[in-house]
C-alpha cells in the first residue's frame, strides 16, 4: 500500500469523473460550491446506476460538510442542496425516497 497525495496527482486526473470529486478538497470554499454543481451536473453522463449516483451524492454532501464546517446536516436545507448540487427539490426528494427502506 502507497499513500497517494491528492496535490501530487498530475492535474489531468483530478479532471476526470470520479477522482474530480476530489477536487472540492483542494478548493476554496467558494470554488467547491462550484465544483460540486458542475459534478451533479456531469452525473447523467456517466451512465451511473441510481443507486451508484445517490453514493456519490452522498459522499459530495459528506465533501462538502468537512470544506464548510459552519454548514451542519440540519441546517443544510432542500434549498441549499439544490442550489449546491443543481438538482431540483423534486429529484432531491425522489433520491431521498429511493434511500429509505422499504418495509
């Protein structure tokens, strides 16, 4: 096992799907809001199942709440992760619902 540093990554590599999730790390707090709208808005492209798309959407949530501290789960309304994400309220609700178990 190596450890692999994410500024050591040649720049081409963080600019591609899915290691550019990566990038919200190494941006500023501005330019991860960006970012994170530009990667939802990639994700149809990337032929992903639903199921695969809701884990990335997780995990650029879970990005994101580590870049910006002040932002807390509770706090982070369906309006800001529309807004974040690009996604409307509806297809952040329909995710949301996938996510719950079915009894």
């Amino acid at each position: 096992m190596r450890r692999l540093h994410l500024n050591d990554l040649p720049k081409e590599a963080l600019e591609k799907f899915p290691l550019n999730l990566f990038r919200i790390i190494l941006d500023s707090e501005q330019k991860a809001l960006t970012t994170a709208q530009n990667l939802v808005r990639q994700l149809p492209q990337q032929h992903l199942s639903a199921q695969t798309q809701e884990i990335f959407v997780e995990v650029l949530i879970n990005l994101l709440l580590s870049k910006l501290p002040q932002m807390s789960r509770k706090k982070m309304s369906l309006k800001f992760v529309s807004e974040v994400t690009g996604l409307s309220p509806e297809e952040i609700r329909s995710l949301k619902k996938a996510k719950e178990p079915r009894a």
